[in-house]
C-alpha cells in the first residue's frame, strides 16, 4: 500500500504561484507617472480647429516666436501625402511639450506631445498631408513657446515633380 501525502507539484503549480508572487509584489510600487500621464487633458478643441493659428491659441494660448534652437526635419518633396516623415528636436532646456501644425491641411494640429521631465526633448512621426502646405513645429520651453517652419510640397501620384 502507497501513503499519498498531497499534490506534489508540478511545473504549472509552480509557475502559477511565481505569477502570483510576482503580481502581488507589483502592487507596491508606485505607478505615479502613469497615473499624472492619464490626468492631463485631452486638447479636443484644438484638433478640432482648421486654422493653424487658432489651433495653437487654443492649444497654448499664445503665439510662439521662430527659433534656430528648433529643428524641424521634413521632406522639401513628399511623394506621397500619407506618409511625410517628419522630426522635431531642439537644444532648448525644459521643454514641456512639442506639437505639428499642418496648415493646408483640414484641421491644424496634427500632432501633440506631451515631454516628461528629464527626457530627450525629440518626436518623429509620419504625417498624413492633403496637399503642399507649411508644416510648423511649436516647442513649448521654460513657459515659452519657440517655433519652426518648413514647406513641404505633395506631388500627386509620387511622381516625384
């Protein structure tokens, strides 16, 4: 006769119980940075805009002034409007936010980021482009909003002329 003393375990018993370890120890730590990232407000009314200018009132409430501390890296010729490469960096300290301003396009703002405190201060994306138009970088530094502008010309069909 065999004595059976319990489950012995096995690899998922031991498995599931590392997992649970494994959460419960998560929930000590501190998310703050996720949570102060879900507060900020969403600024709906500023996409919505089609002026480029009121699109940055509504946004910052002020104008910005042009800058060479802010590069703005676009295409001079995009074949095709639905993918435009475009980056933003700057040498300015504290930065608090950068935004893409497309002017021919249906609404303004294109693009807006928020820079956390102690981060490299640079965005790319791919922006979609309804036709040749100013693409303006707004880098929001020290209370400040500095600027950059750009033509950049859609060919149609990506003939590239």
């Amino acid at each position: 006769m065999t004595a059976h003393t319990g489950p012995h375990p096995t690899r998922r018993l031991i498995l599931q119980g590392a997992a649970s370890v494994a959460l419960i120890g998560l929930g000590n730590l501190p998310f703050a940075p996720a949570r102060a990232a879900a507060n900020d407000k969403y600024p709906e009314e500023a996409f919505k805009l089609k002026n480029e200018a009121d699109a940055i009132k509504a946004l910052y409430g002020k104008t910005a002034e042009p800058s060479d501390k802010v590069r703005l890296d676009a295409p001079e010729i995009a074949e095709n409007g639905g993918v435009v490469p475009i980056s933003v960096t700057t040498t300015l300290d504290k930065v608090t936010s950068i935004s893409l301003f497309v002017a021919e396009n249906p609404n303004a703002l294109a693009a807006s980021y928020k820079i956390p405190e102690g981060t490299m201060p640079a965005v790319a994306n791919r922006l979609k482009m309804a036709k040749t138009s100013n693409v303006t970088a707004i880098v929001e530094a020290d209370g400040k909003l500095y600027s950059a502008t750009k033509e950049v010309k859609v060919t149609v069909g990506g003939c590239g002329g």
